[in-house]
C-alpha cells in the first residue's frame, strides 16, 4: 500500500514539472589548446542547435543566444595613482576577490536585448558581474572595477561580441570567438545560454583545457614541482651561456 501511494505521489510530481520547451545543444571545434613557444593565440567555433518538444511560441519573446567563455579566476588588486608632491604615486586601491583571466560574452542581439538585467545578476553574465570586488567604499568599486576591464579590454583579455551569435531559422546557431596569446592555463568554462525575451529558458555548459605543451610544461611543473632543481639547471645554463658568449667574443 505504502509503495502504490509513492509511485502515485511521484507520478503526481511527474505531471506537475514544467517541461521545457525549447532545450540547447552546443558543442565546440575544439576542447583543448596547447601553449607552446610558438602558440599566438586560437580561434574557438561554437555551434549547436535548439530543440523543440512544441511549436516556436513567439508570444513571450524573442529568441537569442548567448556564449561565454571564462577562465581560470584569480585575485586582483587594483590601485588609482594621484599626483603628490611632483610625482605620480599609488593611493586608494580595491581588492578584486575573484577576476577572470579571460572572459569573452557573444550575443546574438545587443546585450541589453538578449538578456534581462534580472537574469544578468542571477547567471552572472556580464563582464562586471563576473567580477566580485572587494575593499572599498560600495560606491566606488564600480571606477576600480572598470579600470580593470579597460586594461583587459585592451590586451583582448575581456570581450564583448554584440550581435556575433547567428542564429539560423531560429534553430542553429554558430559563433567564433579568439583567444589570445597570453592565455593563463586551466580550465575554460564554456556556457550556452537560450533566452526568450531576456529571460534564461535553458543553458549548456562545457569547458575547454588550456595547458602548456611540449618543453615550456616540462619546465613549468619542474619549475613548481622542483624549484631547487630548477634553480640550479637555470644557474648552470647562465653560466654555461655567459661563457660560450665571452668565448666567442673573445675569438671574433
């Protein structure tokens, strides 16, 4: 008796979830990226397609995708400089708890469209609400926090791709997005999210491995592994260069 008034209150359940709709699936051209001493930077394809359990509703907005990609989060420190006295000093700082070492937002209408701030705040989808700060007065982390993303910006660290998403009969949908050069290594969370007049109906997510490659990964975990080690190869290579150098010198 116990067991048949379970299985009836779990079929109740059953039938009282929403069922979704419209459901994402995404994948990438690549999930891994080797930093070499050769390595200037790769170019990331997103794609996917949209599946539907019913009809294209229309009447609760209009349909767009967005893609991020972030890296491995660190702490930051963040100073303003001041003229005292002649000289360009640093005075009021903010400590940024967590910052992503690269963060990239594709859209596929402008930002402000494809997604409400509401869900903004919730999924943490912008670049300034990707970043939590710390140490200041509330009023004026926001100056530290987009001096932050300016410098980034302009290393091509930190991006927004407005209208970089296409979406294709309102059923595929693609998007590039390049990374840089001066990558950190670890793991790059990759998220797909399908909204309906600015509101997340369904996400993806996935991730891409940035690791060093070849002899720069052998000296980076010698280097963390065995730092004595590592210490006396450098010491010994100086020298060893210094030398032939004078050597040669000395000769022509």
């Amino acid at each position: 008796m116990v067991i048949r008034l379970l299985a009836l209150l779990a079929a109740f359940v059953a039938l009282a979830l929403p069922l979704r709709a419209e459901e994402v699936l995404a994948g990438l051209s690549q999930n891994r990226v080797a930093l070499t001493a050769s390595f200037d930077g790769s170019e990331i394809l997103v794609f996917g397609a949209i599946r539907r359990e019913a009809p294209i509703d229309e009447d609760h907005g209009a349909l767009n995708v967005i893609v991020t990609i972030e890296g491995p989060s660190a702490p930051v420190t963040v100073w303003r400089k001041a003229r005292r006295a002649g000289i360009w000093v640093n005075t009021d700082h903010v400590r940024i708890r967590l910052a992503p070492s690269f963060y990239a937002v594709a859209t596929s209408a402008p930002f402000d469209e494809a997604i409400l701030p509401e869900a903004d705040e919730r999924y943490r989808v912008s670049v300034p609400r990707a970043i939590r700060a710390l140490g200041a007065a509330l009023e004026e982390t926001p100056i530290f926090t987009e001096a932050l993303i300016r410098i980034r910006e302009r290393s091509g660290l930190y991006q927004l791709l407005e209208g970089a998403v296409e979406i294709e009969r309102d059923t595929l949908f693609r998007t590039t997005i390049t990374l840089p050069s001066n990558l950190t290594e670890g793991r790059y969370v990759t998220r797909i999210l399908l909204t309906r007049g600015g509101e997340v109906i369904d996400r993806y997510e996935t991730g891409i491995d940035v690791r060093k490659a070849g002899l720069e990964r052998m000296l980076y975990q010698m280097a963390h592994r065995q730092p004595v080690l590592y210490g006396i190869l450098a010491v010994l290579l100086a020298t060893m260069l210094g030398w032939g150098a004078s050597v040669a010198f000395r000769r022509f």
